[in-house]
C-alpha cells in the first residue's frame, strides 16, 4: 500500500493525531517518551551511551505497543518518519500542557 504524500506538516499532523484517536495510544506514546527522555538524561548524568539504545526501546516501545495492540494500525513513523518525529513531540508537548487529553 503506498503511503500518503503530504506537501506540508499542517496537512500531516491532522492524520498524525487521527492515527492517536484512543487515549489509551496516547498514553502509551507519552509514557515511552518519558522513559526516553529519563534515559538521555541518564546518558548525559552518567555519561554512559548506554543509555541511548535504551532510549530508544522505551521511546518506540511505547509507541508500538499503543499502535499494534490498541490502536491496531500501522505507526505513520513507518512512512512518514521525519514528520512523525516532530508530531509526536508536538502531540508530547499538548499532552503535557493539557491542550491534548492523555
């Protein structure tokens, strides 16, 4: 199945938070990005680079498991990877600043 093109990240961040339509996905997505951003600051605190691959299994860990096992879909990093990396920051920071449930 071919991905969808979009011409901008205003067009792309709309399907990026239909893609996270349950809260239950959310959440998950914003646990594992906790836990990563715990684990580059651990990095950085021990300098130990460690911490990084760890980083990034709990930051797509989290992501995944709210995908394939909540939202049953296919996580739009797989075709969009560029412009899911900004969305889920921006989807992270609305969580966190309460303008997106959690």
């Amino acid at each position: 199945m071919a991905a969808t093109h979009y011409d901008s990240f205003a067009q792309f961040y709309p399907y990026y938070l239909a893609q996270h339509d349950k809260r239950l996905c959310r959440r998950a997505h914003f646990i594992g990005t906790t836990l990563a951003l715990a684990c580059i600051v651990q990095a950085i605190v021990r300098m130990n680079a460690w911490w990084l691959p760890a980083a990034l299994v709990c930051g797509y860990g989290g992501a995944w498991v709210g995908h394939f096992f909540i939202e049953k879909n296919r996580p739009a990093t797989f075709d969009h990877p560029w412009y899911s990396f900004r969305a889920d920051w921006i989807m992270y920071w609305q969580m966190l600043t309460g303008k997106l449930s959690w």
